[in-house]
C-alpha cells in the first residue's frame, strides 16, 4: 500500500499548503477571530463525549480543507481500514496493530493469521478479572494465609509507564485499603524506596514484561523474588502465590516458578506502548475492579469506533494529528505541550511521552528512505495551574511556537468550595492569553512607561486546541488515551513512517549488555571502546574497588 503514496512532498496538497503557508502565516487569530464572530463555536467536534474546541489554532477554512486533502492523498482512511482489519502495518517487525482489539466487543470479528482473536482477549480479561475478585474480595490468600493488601507491578516502558498513568488517573476509583507500587528503575533506589514499608506476606508482585527478558524488569523481578522468599521463610513454594506475570513468554515467566495459571497473556500484535488495556493493566483492574476496568474498555472502544467511521472534518484524532502536521511542518514548531487541568492526570503528559515521540521519533519512510521533514514533535507538560508558574512564560513570551492542548473537566471529582470555578477559569484565561496577547495600545492605556511597555506585550497569535469532557472517569480516560494514539496514527501516517517500531532502543541495550562485564569482572578488562568511554569505565571500575 505504502508504494501507491507519493513521497509527503511531492503530494498535491503538501505542495498546496506550502504555498497557502505563505499567505496565512501573518494571520493574527485576533483578526481571525474578529472576522468571524461565530468562530469559536463553529470551529470545534465533539465525539464520545469528548469536546475539541480547535478554533483558536492559526488556521482558516482553507488551511483545514487543505489539511484534510493531505490526509485522503496519505491513504489515511485506508491505513485506519488496515490496521482495524489485522493487516501487518508494522512493516518493520512484520507484525498486525491491534490494540483496538483489545477493547473490540465480544461479538467483534478481528481476523489475524487466519485467527479471530477477540475471543482471546476476553478470555484473558476474564481471567484477570477472576484473579482481580479474588484478590480484592481477600479470597486469595498469601503464603502465610494473610491477604493481599499491597500490589507492586515491576515493569519498564510500556510495561509501566501506562500502569502508572492509569493508577493515579483513577486513584479516586480505587481500594483505598490497597497500596500500589511501581518499579521500573534499574537503580536499586527504585525498588528499595517501593518495598521498604511493606510486609512480603501481604505483598503480591506481578512481573509485566511482554519479552520477560527485559533487563531491568528481569533484574527487579529477581530481586523481588529473593525479597518476597527472605520474608516468608525461604520456601519457594511461596512465589506462586505472591507472583503473578503478564507476558507473551509463558515459558520464561514459568521458569521464573510463576505458576501457569497465574499468568495473563496477550500477543505480538500489541505494542508496549500500546499495552495498558491489555493484560498489562492487570494492576488497573486490582485497583479499580473489573466492572471499572470494563468501563475504560468501552471508552476507548467509543473513540475507535469515532475514529473509524467519523468524516475526517469531524474526527477528532484526526483533526489533532493534523494540526500537529501544521505547526510541526509548516511553522517548525518543535514541540508540543500537554496541559491537563485535572491533578489525577499528573503522569499523562510522560504517558504520552512514550505513545507520541517512542511511536514517531523515526528518520525514513516505510520503503526506508531518509525523510526531507520533520517527524514527530517532543510532547512535554505538566498539569495547570502549577506550569502557570513555571514554563507558560516562555509559552506567553518566549521565541518559540508551542502549540498547545489544554485538557479539562467540567466536573470536578472533588468538588471543594470554589476550586473548580477557579481552575477552569484558569484553562480559559490561558488560551485566551495565549491566542490575543496583550497589544502595545493596551499595555500603554494602562499607565505603563515606554520603557517598560515591549516587557509587557503579549504577541498572542499562540495556538491551542482546549479539550473537555464531563469528568474524569475509567471511561474518560480511556477516551482521552484513544484519542491521542489515533492522532499518533493520523501523524505517522501523513509521514509515512512506521509509528509501531522503536529500533532507535536496541543499540544502548547492546552496548549497555556489552559494558556490563566490563564493570563486574574482577580482572581489569581489555577496553576497546572509544577514549571517552574507557576511560569512564576505569573511574568506575577504581571507584568500585575503594568500596
Ligand atoms: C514500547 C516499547 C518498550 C517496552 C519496554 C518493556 O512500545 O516496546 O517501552 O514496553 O521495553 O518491554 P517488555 O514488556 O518486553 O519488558
């Protein structure tokens, strides 16, 4: 399919936007705004209860249909038609996308290798939702017969940055008599700091790794293994029943003494950073339960069936992914920034760190050849208000584009006083800050010597898309999690790259695989890496002997 696509620039509509560029970019959105009064009501999509205002972004009618031109002359509808079908769109690793299988209704037919593979996924949900009752009912019982009252989940990358993600969005939905912990840190701290107010008897450890061969996750397993077995006594019949896995390898997950019938699988087609509704949310369904953890399911199920069927005009993830080809493209904007106002959504913006720049860091097309543009932007943020007080100046006044989404609810979960009021407030005020600026004129109306008065304007003309929904549930977030990996695919699409690789990783583990018997060795090894590296490896090496 990919050969049919002529290359981005040489596409008709690529070339139309460079030259319709040119005419729009001194388009202030004041002027934008004051030439249509209904602007801001005509320019937003709403979908699955979740609602896209994207007026305030430096486009006109034009910039849209062209936009839209260029996602039909990138074969979008038939790349999404493609990856829904099962079809192996992962050139590189010659694998099928299939995490909207994973959230697919029962009676879904998803066909991979001659396969359905729905049924699958809802036998392991099932499986995991079996354990999740046992474990929260207090049914299943530890070594000692005490129950289970903290859950770590040892897992790195997308084997732990959606578990953690999802665990402090939905906290509000969780068993407060539970804790939860994350290790995925290959520094000793990390593990150290989860444990250390723990009981092994309590403590049910769930290995997430889809390889399980994974060097961090591999290295904290087992030093779990010998935490948990220290603690009750040495007898390794124990590590059944305070060690669960979730991976693709039943055969190394069974070495490791997991009990096979504490093992959640899934399948080659789903992506790590593509896991979090799959069996890797295993620790989302103990803290949540399963009824929740099925809500999540149907929410991100709405947004893909959204995404599927919805005129690209009004499709969400596709407006967004195209916005983004805009300012990255056309106005080299670099980055773009996440600004959820809602405090349970604190580790969304290093969420989709992982979804966005792991997905669409890549440098050749799907033939494999070099890219004339650039791909994918660095995703960063944090949650308002606190980044007002931070970074938002070099967003108000700095030198830079960094288009912007400001995410929001129009409930709160915690409905304190005045809270909510004041905070959305604030997600308003900004945008508006951000797209109108403060003139010259205005700053000088206000008293404001001369001198001081080019500190005090705001340029505006800064662009973002705002994002509401009723309140943050299981249900939302799951949502909000489709709607960017869609928007990834919308992106990765237009640049004809494959979203769902990520051999930019494999170099340092071969490298790191390779220095770390330079290090353990107790002869002084024979260094053949370049001065700078030999030469860190010596201080280390004569650090480590002076301990
Ligand atoms: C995600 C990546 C990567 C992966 C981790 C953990 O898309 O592939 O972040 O999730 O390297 O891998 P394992 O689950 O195999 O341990």
């Amino acid at each position: 399919m990919a050969a049919r696509i002529a290359p981005l620039t040489k596409r008709k509509a690529w070339k139309a936007l460079q030259a319709h560029y040119k005419k729009v970019r001194g388009l202030h959105l004041r002027k934008l705004f004051a030439e249509d009064p209904k602007r801001g009501e005509r320019m937003t999509a709403k979908a699955a209860g979740i609602f896209l205002d994207y007026s305030k972004n430096r486009i006109t009618d034009d910039t849209l249909a062209l936009l839209l031109q260029l996602a039909k002359e990138s074969g979008l509808r038939e790349r999404i038609d493609a990856m829904f079908r099962g079809e192996k769109i992962n050139i590189t690793e010659n694998r099928a996308v299939l995490h909207v299988a994973l959230r697919a209704p029962r009676e879904t037919s998803i066909v991979v290798d001659g396969e359905n593979v729905v049924p699958h996924v809802h036998a392991v949900i099932e499986k995991m939702a079996d354990f999740s009752n046992r474990v929260r009912s207090g049914v299943w019982k530890g070594h000692t017969g005490k129950r289970i009252r903290n859950v770590v989940n040892i897992g790195i990358g997308g084997s732990d940055l959606g578990p953690v993600m999802a665990y402090e969005a939905l906290k509000h939905y969780s068993d407060r008599a539970m804790t939860f912990r994350f290790v995925s840190n290959i520094d000793g701290t990390d593990f150290a700091e989860a444990i250390r107010d723990l009981d092994p008897a309590e403590t049910l450890l769930i290995v997430s790794s889809k390889t399980f061969t994974t060097l961090e996750t591999m290295t904290n397993a087992h030093t779990a293994r010998a935490w948990s077995l220290k603690g009750l006594g040495g007898d390794e019949n124990s590590v059944a029943k305070h060690f669960v896995a979730v991976s693709t390898n039943a055969a190394e997950a069974s070495k490791f003494g997991i009990d096979t019938a504490n093992m959640f699988g899934f399948w080659d087609w789903v992506g790590g950073r593509y896991s979090m509704d799959s069996a890797i949310g295993l620790s989302t369904m103990l803290a949540i339960g399963p009824d929740q953890f099925r809500a999540m399911l149907d929410g991100f199920h709405q947004m893909d069936e959204h995404f599927r069927e919805a005129p690209f005009e009004r499709n969400l993830p596709v407006l967004m992914g195209l916005l983004t080809v805009w300012y990255n493209n056309f106005f080299g904007a670099q980055t773009v920034a996440v600004l959820p106002y809602e405090q349970y959504l604190k580790r969304f913006p290093a969420y989709l760190q992982q979804l966005t720049m792991e997905s669409n860091g890549k440098h050749v097309t799907l033939d494999g050849t070099e890219v004339d543009y650039p791909t994918g932007p660095i995703y960063w943020g944090e949650p308002g208000t606190n980044g007002q007080h931070s970074f938002y100046q070099l967003i108000h006044q700095g030198t830079r584009l960094i288009p912007s989404d400001f995410i929001a609810f129009y409930k709160p979960l915690h409905p304190l006083g005045r809270h909510h009021d004041l905070l959305l407030a604030n997600v308003f005020a900004q945008t508006e800050a951000l797209a109108f600026g403060k003139t010259a004129e205005q700053v000088k109306t206000e008293g404001t010597p001369d001198w001081l008065v080019p500190h005090r304007v705001l340029e505006g003309n800064r662009p973002s898309n705002t994002i509401l929904a009723e309140r943050l549930t299981p249900e939302t977030l799951g949502k909000l999690v489709a709607l960017y990996e869609h928007c990834v695919f919308t992106q990765g699409t237009v640049w004809n790259i494959d979203s769902f690789d990520q051999w930019g990783v494999e170099l340092g583990k071969t490298l790191a695989q390779r220095i770390i018997p330079e290090l353990e060795s107790k002869a002084a090894p024979n260094l053949g890496h370049d001065s700078s590296t030999n030469n860190l490896i010596r201080s280390y090496r004569k650090f480590k002997e002076a301990l």
